[in-house]
C-alpha cells in the first residue's frame, strides 16, 4: 500500500483493521465476551460458522493476542478458548460497533432496497 | 448460515459487518469525516487503495446509505463522495475502532511475533 502525507496513521490502522476487523473476529469477541470460556464446538453452533472459517478466525485472533487458547490433557482432550487482556479491551469497541450495526439494521435494509430497484430501473432504460 | 436461540442477533450483525466491517469501508468513512467532500481520485491517493477496490467500496457504501454520489455535469464532469447523515453516525463507532486499534498496534506486533517464533519452534521440533 502507497504511503501518504495527509493520512499517516492509515497504514497502520489498515494492518490492525485487517484482522480485528472482519465480521466473524467480531462475533467471536462478542461471544466469549458473554460467555468467559467457550469450547471449539460451541463457538461453532453459537455462530453458525464453518469449520474451516472458525478454525481460522481462531488462530488469527490468537496470533493477534485477543484470544487465548486452552488445552485440557484430559480424555478425550478438551480445548478451550477465552478473551485475554487484551482481548477483554477489545470488547468496547466491538459493542459500539455491535450497537451501531443493530440499531441502524432497518434503515440500511432501506437503503440497499432503494439502491437495488434505482439500478434495475436504470437497467431497464439503458 | 444456521440461526441459533443463543445468538439471535448474530445473524443480524452479520449481516450489518460483512458491509460496514470491512477494512477499507473504515478507512473510506474516516477520510470522508475529515475531509467533509473527496472526488475518486482524491481519495484514491488518500488512501492508497487500488482503482478496483476503491470503486467496489463506494459502491456498496453507497448502497447501504453511507455515503452519497454526487455527479456535476461540468468539463470535465466531477463526482463528489460525501457521508450521509447514516455516514456521519458511523463515524463515533469507526472512531472508537480506530483509536483501540492504533492504541494497541504495538502490542498486537509483539503477539503476533511471539506467537511465530513459537510456531517455528514446534515446526522444528516436530
């Protein structure tokens, strides 16, 4: 990515963004947010997320320090996931973030709607 | 993705992320709030974002209501971005993401490079 003078930070808030930011980073924050100490399986069901895409956004936000992981040596072996320091810090931002997203819901529903049926018209009369 | 009676709004804040989560929407509502008005290459350069994805941002931002188009019929013709009143209530969320995420861009680093050496080390040992 190109650097510029008038935005400095941009780069750096594109680094951290590109992974606390995704949607599913999110919904995992806010889920062990809620619940202190989830499981592999149960994260899975609470979000209706893939297999592959949990197992990724997992390791992702244990990389980053948001998550830790651990593993119970007992049979059969139990892993377990929960917020870090860090992790716990991250939860402010998210639930602004979560509040915003639920509360303007309706009107992007609105507008995406509006959007759509203003491009088919325009469509139909090109 | 499968509904759960433990997350009910998952689903709905899903849906809200996987639009205004990303990334270069974040950083496209910041330089509008700064800025007030930016044409396309403005905020091309601005950012450092690549002519595709810029254009793709703009439009689903604008289609979600964020963010207006405005066209001015001169020579050369002129397209404006500016937020929305929706836009401009994004900004305290993408605010708050913003400030986290430059707030803690050091600690993540270190996390993210203790977390390869580990890997290495098991990589090697394995």
């Amino acid at each position: 990515m190109a650097e510029d003078a008038k935005c400095p930070d941009c780069k750096r808030i594109n680094e951290v963004l590109t992974r606390v930011g995704d949607r599913w980073s999110v919904l995992v924050v806010i889920s062990l947010a809620e619940y202190g100490t989830l499981r592999f399986n149960e994260l899975k069901r609470h979000l209706g997320i893939s297999q592959r895409m949990l197992s990724l956004t997992l390791k992702e936000l244990e990389r980053d320090g948001l998550v830790s992981r651990t593993y119970h040596a007992v049979i059969p072996p139990k892993v377990e996931y929960a917020l870090t320091e860090l992790g716990q810090s991250f939860r402010e931002p998210v639930k602004v973030l979560g509040v915003w997203a639920l509360d303007n819901l309706a009107t992007i529903d609105a507008a995406r709607a509006a959007y759509d049926a203003q491009s088919e018209e325009q469509a139909k009369s090109a």
